[in-house]
C-alpha cells in the first residue's frame, strides 16, 4: 500500500511488537497448527507464533514491509498479498487468522462481506479470527478527530495522526511523522468504518460466532461509545481445537 510505502522503516519504533497483544493471541489461537496475519507489517507477531510453536503466513500490501519481515524473520512465511486476495488460499487450510491494528478499514465497503466470507472459508472448522480496529462509534458524528501525539525523545520524532470525515461517510486519514520540527513524511488515505454493532451483524451473517469483544488486548471491556479501541474474537462452528494459554500450556 503506497500510504505506509515511506513509512516501513519507522513502523517498527512507532508499533512495536506489545506484550498485551502477543499474550491474548496466545491464549486465543489455537496452540498449533497454521496462523494467518492480515496485514502484518514487520512480522513481529508471525516471528513469535513461530517460535510458539505454530506455523504462520504474514501478508502484507507493501512490498517494503515484506522485505523487512523476512529478513527479521526467515523462521516465518511473507508474501505481498492484500485482504481482497484471501479468498485465493485453500479452503481449511487455516486454523486462525489474525488482523492486529486498523487494518480492516482500509477495504472497502462494498468489499467487506466478500472478504468476511472468504476468512469463514479460509478457516477450518473451530478455527479463531481475531481483529482489532479503532472503535469508531464516538468517532463518526465528527468532523475532525485528532489523535493524541506519539512521543519518542530519544529519537526526537513525533507521530501525527488525523481523521477527518468525508461527504460520503468515510475518513480521510492524515499521517506525518517529524523530528526536531522537520517533516520526515506525511501522508493520507481512506478509511471505511463502520459502527460496532454493523460489524459484529456482518461477522454473524457470514457464519461466524462471536466468543468475545474487547476495547484491547487486556480484555477490558468493551464499552461503546467510550472504548478507544474494538478487538474482536469470532470462531468458525465445529470441532475445537486445542487452545493456547499465556503461559504457553492449554486451556
């Protein structure tokens, strides 16, 4: 994706691999088998579920990010692939996917329940689907919603990032990055979101069950129009498998 092509160098400083977020994977995905990452940037989650003990394919749009996954993590698979083209992996052939920050916004509307259907078909029966987005349910009677800053003094860089609505209903999304005042990059995109309850309705008409929604990756509650962010669990009906555990035993 050309929006974050100038950005694959700084990702991993800006979003770093998080321990909240590796621990709820551990303990929500299956304990073996084949993982899935949806947009997965530097690979840091694919790297771990590897060692982990799973198998895991990272896709990523930019091919700059792939570059970076794979030289970080050769343990792991990458290609340069975007969530339109899922649907092209066999069928049953995954025992979980994963979609960690706001990737799902990035597809279209149009394009959503095609793209949900085909995540349903990737998936083996029992099979987890775990996604993360801003929670935009306080955020779409807005005309502009800026982000609080991203800070790293060591570096002296800070991460700017805007929303700002658009006369169709999507979000104009503005990013830039700075040090010491000076523009690194700056750059914007297109956002398509949608409501809390919109999504968890598309999710459930296309055959997949909701297990847990959560505003992170602690498992606080997920409180409307207050929660600043929305994670996601659903499962495919069907034999379960074996699940993992923070501590890495089973549950």
């Amino acid at each position: 994706m050309a929006f974050y092509a100038d950005f694959a160098g700084y990702y991993d400083k800006i979003f770093p691999l998080r321990e909240n977020t590796w621990r709820f994977l551990d303990r929500w995905l299956p304990a073996e088998g084949s993982i899935l990452d949806l947009g997965c940037g530097p690979g840091h989650y694919c790297g771990r579920l590897v060692s982990a003990g799973r198998r895991c394919l990272g896709i990523d749009l930019d091919p700059g990010m792939i570059e970076v996954a794979e030289s970080l993590h050769p343990e792991a698979s990458f290609m340069i692939m975007g969530l339109q083209e899922v649907g092209m992996l066999a069928e049953g052939s995954r025992d979980g996917i994963i979609c960690i920050g706001n990737v799902l916004p990035h597809l279209p509307t149009q394009e959503l329940e095609g793209f949900l259907a085909a995540v349903r078909r990737v998936l083996r029966p029992g099979g987890r689907w775990i996604v993360q987005t801003v929670n935009f349910d306080p955020l779409l009677h807005l005309d502009e919603h800026v982000f609080r800053d991203l800070v790293f003094p060591e570096d002296k860089l800070v991460f700017h990032r805007r929303y700002r609505r658009r006369p169709d209903g999507n979000i104009t999304f503005r990013t830039r990055l700075a040090r010491d005042g000076q523009t690194l990059f700056s750059g914007e995109t297109v956002l398509h979101p949608r409501l809390s309850h919109q999504y968890r309705a598309l999710h459930e008409a296309a055959g997949l069950n909701l297990l847990g929604h959560y505003a992170d990756f602690t498992e606080a509650p997920f409180v409307g129009r207050k929660s600043a962010g929305s994670v996601f669990v659903f499962e495919v009906p069907g034999d379960q498998p074996k699940m993992g555990t923070p501590e890495g035993g089973t549950r």
